[in-house]
C-alpha cells in the first residue's frame, strides 16, 4: 500500500471511529510506523535499564532463576532474579510483543499499546520468557481452528498470558520429574490459551465493561475451573509473598523521568499543548474507549505519562515500596492510559482504596493494598460513567473483594484485580443504573 493511501485508509478508520462524537478534535495524525518505533524506544530503555543495577552474568543468571520460578502471585522478580534481570526480562518481552504485532501487521493503537505495557509490567513479577509462549501457542491454534488471521486475536493473546504462572507452576512447582513437569505445563498453558478468546468474547457482558482487565476476569475463571482439577488429583500450593524493598531512592528518580519523557513526546506530538485532553477527560473510558484513535497518539502519551507521575506519587505518599509488583502496576496503568484510563476516572478510586484500608485490616502501604489501588483502577469506568462518588464506592468494595478471590485460582491468575474487577462491576452497575434510572 503506498503512503497515500495508507494515509487515506487511516483518516477512513478514524472517521468510523468518531462517529456520533460531538467534538471532533483536530489532532495530529502520526503515522503507524512512528509510533511503533517510540513504543519499541521504550522497551528497548527498559532493556538497558537493567545493566544499569547488574552485569551482564548477574543478569543471565537472574534470568535463570526467573525462568525456573513457579511465578505464582506474587513473585517479585526483582528478589526471585536481581532487578538487572527483571528489567531485562520486562524489556525482552514487550520487544517479543511487539515484533509479534508488527508481523501480524496490528495497528499500533490504544489497545495494543495498553497490552504491550501490561506484558512489560508484569514481566516484572509474574511473567517471563518461558512461561508466556504456551499461552501464545494455544491462543495461535484456536485462530487455525477458527480459519481466522491471528491478528484477530492478538489482544486475548498477550493479555491472556496472565496465566504464565500457571506453566511454571506445573513445569517447577509441583515436584514432577523436570521433562514431564514442562511438557505437562505446556500443554496446559496451550489448553488455557485455546479456550480464553471464546470465553472473554462472552465475559465482557457480565460487566458490561466497566472492568478495563475483561481478560484478567477471563483468566480468572479459566484458573479457578484449572485450580479445581490440580486439587481434586491433590496438587496444591501455599501462596506466594515474595516481594524486594529498601529501591524507592533510585526509582523515585527513575520513573518520574521515564513518565516526564511520555508528556514530552506527547506533546510534541500535539504541537506543544494540551488540545484534545479535556475531550478526553470527558470520556467514561468503558469498553471499548481508544484514545490513540479518538483523541490522537500525542494526547494519548500525555495521559500516559501524568497517569505514570501520579501512580508512582500515591505509592510514595503512603510510604509504599516500589518493587517489581508495584512497578508492574504503574506500567499497567501507564499503558491504559491509552486505553480507558486517565486522572479524572482513576482518582476517585485511588480515594476509595485508601478510605478502606483506614477501616478494614489491611495496611495502607502494604503490597496487597497498593496492588489493591493500582490494578484497581480496572473500575475506572465506573466514575468516569457515573460521577466520582461511585468511583470511592467501587473503590472500596474493591479494595474487600480483591483479598478474597485469589485463593480461588491460587495465584495462577496474574490479573487478580481484572477478576476482583469484574465482580464488582457486575455487583455493582446495576444496582447504581436502577438508581439513576439509567439505561446503558
């Protein structure tokens, strides 16, 4: 396709788009190759930014640890490997993701680049290069069997990796003689693969989406039915709570730099200023909100990096710690910034979140809490929808439910809030739609 018509195909796309929005905002059209080289950009910093804290060796055998962990909840690859090779194995895998994407000839837009991100956040303690292909594979055969182009499926592909731990868990995890724990864990991480882009097309109505992480409620009910089996034949497992401490001096530094660096690509994108962001500010971000076609790719990087400022700032505040799950968080709410997210939706349940952990038994500043906040803001949907007070409720309830479901997949599901996320939405949209006599 030439330039000119690729261009002409993307103003088409857009207007397809934007059809029924009032304001039509006048921003600039970057092309898709551009964009994809600034997403690259970052993942390649990340990658570097590991041979910042350890040398090469450190780093491979980091990776090897990495590589051998069950990687259930939570297992912070910071402590598991060393944060070299975290780093390393976060930039790694968003490199994979998007090399993936582009050999599948995938717009670079608001979706793609919140699962890009995501995979990167969670490849910080969770996710790793061994554990993420089974999914990928099994997600690969069901387009085969379904005559359909990849590409169709490429998002239920990477978020869908969420249940990564659940082929390690397998492979390492369970005491099975080493070839049979990697093939057992590979067959069943293909199986997981297989079946969650036909379960997520359905899920999506259980919430209605009011819950950003439909995959991570998705994954949820795939490991919870895959948890059930490995118990009946008596293959259990204690939770996991290993998480690193005493790195906010460094990452203080670090993150508020690599976020400013968003809001100045942003704007640089969007001729040094802030049209377009109070139109997308205005916006509920329920499924399906993309910002990068809505609002354009400059606006969207804008959003992203305030979301990252702010997040990284709560953290600091509540005297949290910022180690691997905790950045995870950050990256994943970075990367919906493009997607649904943005200050005016994922305030009001940063405030619902602390409200509860004044009251309930949970530390404000503990990793579950602050995981608590960050994931939580998968509800962002619902304040950006229905005001700001039902943001702090959902909040709230968020903050009960997410500490009482994880048992239920036993920590094979990385997005543990996207399934808290999904039944409090579920719970709680209508209750607030019979109330404002709202239909949706």
């Amino acid at each position: 396709m030439s330039k000119s018509n690729e261009a002409h195909s993307i103003r088409e796309n857009l207007t397809e788009k934007r059809e029924g929005i009032k304001e039509e905002e006048d921003f600039v059209l970057v092309p898709d190759n551009t964009k994809y080289f600034i997403i690259l950009g970052y993942a390649l910093v990340v990658i570097l930014t590991g041979f910042l804290f350890n040398t090469p060796l450190e780093i491979f055998q980091g990776l090897q640890d990495i590589l051998a962990a069950p990687s259930i909840l939570v297992s912070d690859y910071f402590a598991v490997g060393n944060i070299g090779s975290a780093f390393v194995n976060s930039g790694l895998l968003m490199v994979i993701a998007i090399g993936i994407a582009r050999k599948s000839r995938v717009n670079m837009n608001g979706p793609l680049i919140a699962a890009i991100l995501t995979i990167g956040g969670f490849a910080l303690f969770g996710k790793n290069l061994y554990n993420v292909f089974p999914i990928l594979f099994g997600v690969f055969l069901y387009s085969r069997v379904q005559k359909e182009k990849f590409n169709k499926f490429i998002l239920p592909a990477f978020f869908g990796t969420a249940l990564g731990p659940m082929v390690s868990q397998v492979s390492f995890g369970y005491d099975f003689p080493l070839p049979q724990g990697i093939l057992l864990g590979i067959l069943f991480g293909t199986l997981a693969g297989f079946v969650l882009p036909s379960l997520a097309a359905h899920f999506v109505r259980f919430h209605q989406g009011f819950n950003l992480y439909n995959i991570g409620f998705t994954a949820g009910i795939t490991g919870m039915f895959f948890m059930a089996v490995f118990r009946a034949f008596g293959y259990n497992h204690e939770a996991a709570a290993i998480v690193s401490s005493g790195n906010n001096g460094i990452f203080s530094i670090y993150l508020g730099l690599f976020f400013l660096s968003f809001v100045v690509v942003g704007l640089f994108y969007n001729r040094w200023g802030l049209k377009g962001y109070k139109s997308l500010l205005d916006r509920s971000g329920q499924l399906v909100t993309d910002f990068v076609t809505l609002n354009g790719f400059g606006v969207s990087m804008i959003n992203m990096g305030i979301l990252g400022l702010i997040s990284t700032l709560y953290v600091i505040m509540v005297n949290g710690e910022l180690n691997g799950p905790i950045i995870g968080g950050i990256f994943t709410i970075v990367g919906f910034g493009a997607f649904g997210k943005h200050t005016k939706n994922v305030l009001p349940i940063f405030i619902g979140i602390y409200l509860a952990t004044l009251v309930n038994i949970w530390d404000v500043n503990s990793t579950g809490a602050l995981l608590g906040a960050l994931f939580g803001t998968t509800l962002a949907p619902i304040p950006g929808r229905f005001g700001w007070q039902y943001g702090v409720l959902a909040g709230f309830l968020h903050m009960a439910m997410v500490m009482n479901v994880g048992g239920l997949h036993g920590g094979m599901n990385l997005y543990n809030n996207g399934f808290s996320g999904g039944f409090v939405a579920a719970f709680l949209v209508p209750i607030i739609t019979s109330l404002k006599k709202e239909v949706i």
